[in-house]
C-alpha cells in the first residue's frame, strides 16, 4: 500500500470522527462566545510545534478540538462583516467535492461538474431576472469584479493583443475595495477611477455620474466602464440601477454591477433591485446571502464572446480536440481561473435539500432583523441611526455629546469592548467621516432573541468604557 493510501475502514474512522466532532460544534454554537478568550500569541503558540517526521496517525485529530475552540465561531449572533453563515448541508458536499477532487477547467476533466456548473449559473440568473446571463463560479466578489473588468476593458479599450490605453471607470464613493483593488491590476491605476458622491441614502449620485462622464469626454479621456453597487458594504444602499443601465448605453459604457452582498436578494425581493438585468456583468457571491461555507462567487455576463475575448488563450496541451459544443466546453477560455475547485457542488446540494423557499424566506428573516435592530436603536437616547436600512446593514453610533474625535474614539472603544465581552459580535464603518458601528444580518441562524441582545450589549460596552475613563 502507498505511504500515504487509507484502508477503507481507516477513512471510515476518521470521517465518523470529524463528522461526529463537526455535530457536537454545531449543537454548541448558541452557547459559544462570538469570539474566543485567545491573543495573537496564544494562538501562534498553539499551532507553532514542528511537524512530525513520523505521522501521528489518527492521533492527529486530537488537535482539531483546539483548531475549533480557537476559531471564531459561525454563531447565530455574529453580526460582523458580510459574511454567511455556512450551512451544513453545503459542507457534506464540500467534503464529496474534495473527495471527487475534480478540476472543473473543462468538459474532459470534469463532464459532471461541468454540466451541473453551467446548469446552475443559468438557474441563478434566471431566478434573478437575468434571462440568458452565462457565467461560472470563483472565489469570491474581489475575484468576479475583477475579472468583469478585464472583460469591460477588452470589450470597450482592446488591450491583450496590444499596448492598451487609457480609460476612465466610475464607481460611487461608497465601492467595495476591491475595485481599486482591479484599477491597479488592471494596469489602469486608481487615479483613473473616478469616484462618485452619494445622495443622503448613499446611492450613486446619477447627476454628478453624468457630469463627471461628459467632463472626461470633453478632457479627452476614455469613459468604458460604470461599476454600480447593489448593496454597498457599509450600509447595503442600492444604486439607481436601471438609470444608470440607461446612462450606459447612452455613451456605450460597460456595465458591471457589483452584488456581492446584496443582489441575492433579489431572489426573496425583487422590487428593490429594478434594473439588475441591464447589467453587462454581475457578480455574486452565495458564501453571503445564500449562506454558503467559504468560498463560493460568481460572476455573471450577458456575452460570452467578451469573456472569451478577455481569457482564452489557449496552449495545444490544453486544447479540446472535441467537435461536440457541450464536451468541448472549457472554463478556462471564459475564466481567469483554470485549476477551478468544484464550488457548485455544494450549492446545488443546498438548493437541492432546502428548496428556493427557504432560502427566501431566510432572506426575508435577515431583513426583517435589521428593521427590528433599527427600531431598537431608534427607541433608545442613547444610540443614534447613522444611515438609512436599505438591505440587511445596520449602522449607528452612541451618542457622546462629544465633538467628533471623541465620539469616535468612543465608538471604537465600545466596539472593542463589545467583541471583548462576547455575546454578540459587531463590526464598523466610517460615514461622513465618523465612526459608527456596524450590524450586517445574511445569518440563517439569528433569531429575534438574538437581535434583541445588541442593543442592552452596547449599551453595557458603553457604560463600561465610561466608567474606566472616569
């Protein structure tokens, strides 16, 4: 037997094991803290032994309690980031996924996969409105954007074949980082994003985006692309969509859509998100607001012969020598990603076990979360909304009655304070220019108990803070 083969009944004992590990975690998440009593350095020592030069065997796995002790737990009271909650039925499929250990690049490698990938985007799109979108999966929102620009890029300012040129993209101030992020990989530089200010709802401003188009024309610069959000980290605002698809196709811009949190929920509301279909690109990510376990993306378009345009460039060692469409299909020539892990899998199985009317009404729980947390905040005189709820983010701020440094260094010590006792978990975001604090909901496991618990929490995190600074 190879060294490193697995009999049968060994693979049997180990799976039992993690399986039997992973239920009791799971059965104890209402009674974890929302993060652990650990430093940096504790958790550095933790896991800093050298690696046995003899395997431990199945004693191995007598480490993994601590791996999860340490971690900060997918509990029904996380309300930080953007980030999903995991569901468990995903993660059987992601442990058939690796076991399959497919590489989804093309119809040859992977036919099962392939075939249900493809399926799949083409149900997400339609379930949106997006009719006739294709696409494929990928890690994440960062790597979608980034790709829908390289597409926007070839389809309005031809680069790969040749030196390219200059062009202007358009995003609102309140854009996720990760376009700056593609500007500079793009080769663009971030001074050539042009960034929009917002209406009082943190919307793309649509009079200042027309403005700052015709005065880039009138400078001779290169207008491509307008990057839309449809649920902005910070506060989940959703630009005016179909204004800006009409705007696009005014000037013959490209229009990518970034909905990495939000526009999966168009699935549970579709009337916020009015004008999704005019996208050129649309990105996804299902590890958020379909409650997927990390990393799940993806993005969609409406012309694959811009995707290929972008990313096929194709040696002879991996050129199809099929005639037949389906079976010489290849992701690769639509994808920045060739070795691609079986993402789909796991959703399909989700989507599969729970149906889509359960994940709509999960979406529908979210939102009404963030409404009663609003409503919460709103009642109490010591809290102050800092934003309108459009979506699922909550963000508010405790009011000092100090001027505005202050405030915030208040704020962010509540923060600290609050993570520190660890009974709800929140984040942060800076509006105007102050620091609030922040609730996101796209958590299946919340309940209105759980929500209930945010507000006295802050509020004891207050009184603390100002008891020690007295």
């Amino acid at each position: 037997m190879n060294a490193l083969q697995l009999s049968d009944r060994d693979f049997r004992t180990l799976a039992a094991r993690v399986t039997e590990l992973a239920a009791d975690y799971l059965a104890s998440l209402g009674e974890r803290r929302t993060f652990p009593e650990v430093s940096g350095n504790a958790s550095q020592e933790a896991f800093g032994a050298a690696l046995p030069e003899k395997g431990l065997g199945a004693a191995a796995l007598d480490a993994l309690p601590q791996v999860l002790n340490l971690s900060r737990p997918p509990s029904p009271r996380f309300f930080g980031y953007v980030l999903g909650s995991g569901d468990p039925v995903a993660a059987v499929a992601d442990l058939l996924a690796s076991i399959l250990n497919q590489n989804v690049t093309a119809w040859r490698s992977a036919p099962a996969a392939v075939a249900l990938e493809r399926h799949l985007v083409d149900a997400l799109a339609a379930a949106l409105g997006c009719h006739g979108h294709r696409g494929s999966f990928c890690g994440g929102g960062s790597m979608a954007n980034l790709m829908a620009l390289a597409m926007a890029r070839e389809a309005r300012l031809p680069a790969n074949a040749s030196d390219g040129r200059h062009g202007v993209v358009y995003a609102s101030s309140e854009v996720h980082m990760s376009i700056h992020k593609a500007m500079a990989l793009l080769g663009f530089g971030r001074a050539q994003l042009r960034l929009i200010p917002t209406d009082a709802s943190f919307r793309m401003s649509l009079a200042h985006l027309r403005e700052a188009i015709a005065s880039d024309h009138a400078a001779g610069h290169l207008p491509f692309a307008v990057v839309a959000s449809s649920g902005t980290v910070n506060t989940g605002s959703i630009d005016p969509l179909a204004e800006i698809a009409a705007l696009c196709r005014e000037h013959r811009l490209w229009m990518h859509i970034d909905g990495a949190y939000g526009a999966l929920a168009a699935l549970a509301v579709p009337e916020r998100f009015a004008g999704l279909s005019g996208a050129d690109s649309l990105s996804l990510d299902p590890h958020k607001w379909l409650y997927q376990p990390l990393d799940c993306g993806v993005l969609l378009f409406r012309d694959e012969q811009a995707a290929r345009a972008a990313f096929s460039y194709t040696g002879d060692y991996a050129r199809s020598l099929a005639q037949d469409p389906l079976e010489s299909f290849a992701f690769f020539e639509e994808s920045l990603e060739l070795s691609r892990r079986f993402r789909a899998l796991k959703l399909w199985l989700s989507l599969r076990y729970h149906g889509l009317d359960a994940f709509r009404r999960a979406i529908r729980a979210d939102l009404h979360h963030a409404q009663q947390l609003a409503q919460q905040v709103a009642a109490s005189p010591h809290l102050e909304l800092s934003a309108p709820v459009a979506l699922s983010a909550v963000c508010f701020r405790y009011q000092s009655g100090s001027a505005a440094p202050d405030g915030d260094r208040l704020n962010a010590a509540i923060l600290e304070r609050v993570i520190e006792r660890g009974r709800v978990y929140l984040s942060n975001a800076t509006l105007h220019g102050r620091f609030v604090l922040r609730a996101c909901f796209v958590n299946h496991r919340t309940t209105e108990a759980d929500v209930a618990q945010i507000v006295p929490e802050v509020l004891a995190a207050a009184d603390e803070v100002l008891a020690a600074r007295a």
